[in-house]
C-alpha cells in the first residue's frame, strides 16, 4: 500500500512540477504586449512569480507543501489567463 501511495505521490509532484516549468517558458517566450492586452500583471511579475514558484518545487520536492499549492495555483492562474482563447 506504501509503494502504491508513493507512487501517485511522485507522479503527482512530476505532473505539477511540469505545469509549473510550461507555464514559465511559456511567459518567457510570451511577447510583453499579450499581458497588456489580457489586462493581467506585467510579464516581469509573472516570471518573478513562476519562476519562484519552479525553484520552490525543486527545493521542495513534495506537492502538498504550502509553497508548491502556491505555486500551482499561481501557474494555473497565468495558463488561464494568457492561454485561453481571447
């Protein structure tokens, strides 16, 4: 039962460690005029936060810590801001 637990524990941490790196190389490569246009924070905002937010999971590799909650639900924000449809 431990082994199985640990394992959806570690495909969870991957999966949202993943979502969190796509969303920053996404603000990365986004031009700065998309943030104006979504009336959103600054694109240097959002690479502060996202960027934190991929340090903080690396640091602290378990999904259910507070930092790495943040962290998601900051990066779920920016995705559906910037990468839905206008």
């Amino acid at each position: 039962m431990l082994e199985v637990q640990s394992g959806i524990t570690l495909v969870l941490t991957v999966i949202l460690f993943v979502v969190k790196a796509f969303a920053l190389v996404d603000c990365v490569r986004r031009p700065p005029a998309d943030f104006a246009v979504r009336q959103t924070l600054e694109k240097n905002a959002w690479l502060v936060i996202l960027g934190l937010a991929v340090v903080a999971h690396l640091l602290l590799w378990s999904p259910l810590g507070l930092l790495n909650l943040v962290g998601t639900v900051a990066a779920l924000v920016y995705l559906a801001q910037l990468r839905s449809p206008a």
